[in-house]
C-alpha cells in the first residue's frame, strides 16, 4: 500500500508549489510518486473542474458546490488515487476532502455535517498526512489575484472570505492531530520545501 500526502491551505498560500517540489524531491530520491490535484486529477474531474473554478462568484450555492466538488472526488479516487495507492506508489495531491470540508463546510455556511457525511458514504479515504500551508490572508489573496489564471472564482470572494478560510483550516488542524501538520507559509520557498521534506522523510521512514 502506498502513502497519501496532501496539501491545503488558503488561495495564494503555495501549497501547489510545494506539492509540486515535494513530489520532485521524493522521486529525486527514488520513490515514485503521482501528482495530481483537486478539484481534477482525472478527465472527469477536469471537466467538473471546469465548472467550478471559473465564473460568477454566485454561480452555485455551497450545497451544489459540495454535491460537485464530492462527485468530481469520486472520479479522482476511482481513477487515479486508489489504484496508485494499491500499486504501492505515493500520492501528492494538491486539495482534497479538507477543502470541501472548509471552503463550502464551514466557510461559504454551517454545512460540515451534510460534507462529512457526503464523504463518509461516497469517499471514506483519508489522506495519510496533511500539509497546511499558513499564511497572512491579505498577501495570498494580492499573490492569488495577481496569477490572472482566469480559475479565481473563490479569489473574488473577498479578503472576508479568505480569513473565514484560515479560521477553517487552523481547526482542521485540532480535528485531525495524527494527519495534520501546520506550515508557516510566509518564509522563503526553499525553507518551506525544506520543512514539508523532512516532514515527509519522517512519515515514509
């Protein structure tokens, strides 16, 4: 059986980019590793994808987005995550279910319980460890605007919105103490990356 790495954080925070030099770093020393993302990661959740990141900040209420965000999961698991797991192989995946979990969960309504139940009857994986990357909402929110990627519906939500989202993750962190460790996302990158790899090193020793 392989191992579940993932990474969380507000828009704008890095995570992608560690995930990206995490994965790097680990097949650098051997191991092989998928990378991937969320929501997509597989053709389906590409397309649902699609549907999600770009538009009217008001385009879908948070019950549809969880309805989305958990069918586009699905495919990813199905396709992607669990046969690379079963193949012995480590997963990197930029998001996962504690996205949902804070984005539509807690941050956009009081919605954890139809999440984690959506999760528990259609998802029940968990990731073997979690990287939050923390940092000062204003300056991820100036560093996730600035991308111009077209994908920033959740951007255009607010620095509010972004703060009610780093509210969420830190008490992620209190929910799930064995998985999840906090990053301090506003050093330099390359001491960041250093943090997530030791980190890592010590989950797959």
């Amino acid at each position: 059986m392989g191992l579940f790495i993932t990474f969380e954080g507000i828009d704008g925070s890095g995570k992608s980019t560690q995930a990206r030099r995490l994965a790097r770093s680990l097949e650098s020393r051997g191991h092989d590793v998928v990378l991937t993302r969320e929501p997509g990661g597989s053709t389906g959740a590409e397309e649902i994808r699609e549907l999600l990141v770009k538009g009217d900040p008001g385009r879908w209420s948070a019950e549809t987005e969880i309805l989305l965000f958990t069918a586009a999961r699905r495919d990813h698991l199905e396709k992607t995550i669990k046969p690379a797991l079963d193949a012995g192989k480590i997963v990197v995946s930029d998001r996962f279910a504690d996205s949902t979990r804070v984005y539509q969960g807690a941050a956009r309504g009081e919605l954890r319980q139809l999440v984690d139940r959506l999760h528990s009857a259609v998802i029940a994986t968990e990731p073997d460890l979690t990287f939050i990357i923390d940092m000062d909402p204003q300056i991820a929110l100036r560093r996730g605007l600035a991308r111009q990627s077209g994908e920033d519906r959740f951007e255009d939500l607010g620095l509010e919105f972004q703060q009610k989202l780093r509210a969420g993750f830190l008490d992620l962190a209190r929910d799930f103490p064995d998985r999840a460790v906090i990053i301090d996302g506003n050093g330099a990158e390359d001491l960041i990356a250093q943090k997530v790899l030791t980190c890592a090193a010590g989950a797959l020793a």
